[in-house]
C-alpha cells in the first residue's frame, strides 16, 4: 500500500473511532431512553467500522502507530471544538505539540 493511500486509510479509522466515541459520549448523555439506545447503537456501529477500517490493510501498524496517534488527536480536538464547544487550552496545545513531535520521532526516526 502506498503511503498517500496508507495516510488515508488512518484518517478514516481516526475520523471514525472519534466520531465513534463522540457519539456514545453524546448518548450516555441524551436526555430520553430514545435518544440514548439510538447513539450508543451508532456509536456501536461507527466503533465497528473504525475497527474494519485499521485492521483490514496487511501494513506494519505499529510503524504507523505514531502517524496515527497524530491522526486521532487532531481530530478529537477538532471533533470536540466543534461538536462539544470545548476549544483546547494552553494545556493541550502543548501536550498536543509533544504528540506531533512523539508521531514524527515513531514514524520517522529508524
């Protein structure tokens, strides 16, 4: 698998486990007993997918790992700020700095 293709792939499985977990979130919290079987359901579904989607390419995951964790993070902060209006701190900022940093050092540092 080529790596545009590789990149790719890990974006979809970090769209999908965040969303994922988004949406439990979102029902654990719903206000009816409706609301709540439905999200935790999609979440239970998108969970899957996410599943599906990270381990049905033959690549060497753990070399990805630090790409992927990247991946998930960013996204989750996007997920959050836009979905929870929980915009990142100074805190995660930083933190979030050191996990680019620690994706580059896994990926790219033999």
């Amino acid at each position: 698998m080529n790596l545009a293709l590789s990149l790719l792939c890990l974006l979809l499985a970090a769209i999908l486990e965040a969303s994922g977990d988004a949406l439990v979130r979102a029902g654990l919290h719903a206000a009816t007993s409706a609301a709540k079987a439905g999200l935790l359901a999609l979440g239970a579904a998108v969970l899957f997918a996410y599943g599906c989607a990270v381990n049905a390419p033959s690549w060497d995951f753990g070399r990805l790992l630090g790409v992927y964790v990247v991946l998930f993070f960013l996204v989750a902060q996007l997920i959050g700020w836009l979905v929870f209006h929980q915009r990142p701190g100074n805190g995660i900022l930083i933190g979030g700095a050191f996990i680019v940093a620690g994706g580059a050092i896994v990926s790219f540092v033999q």
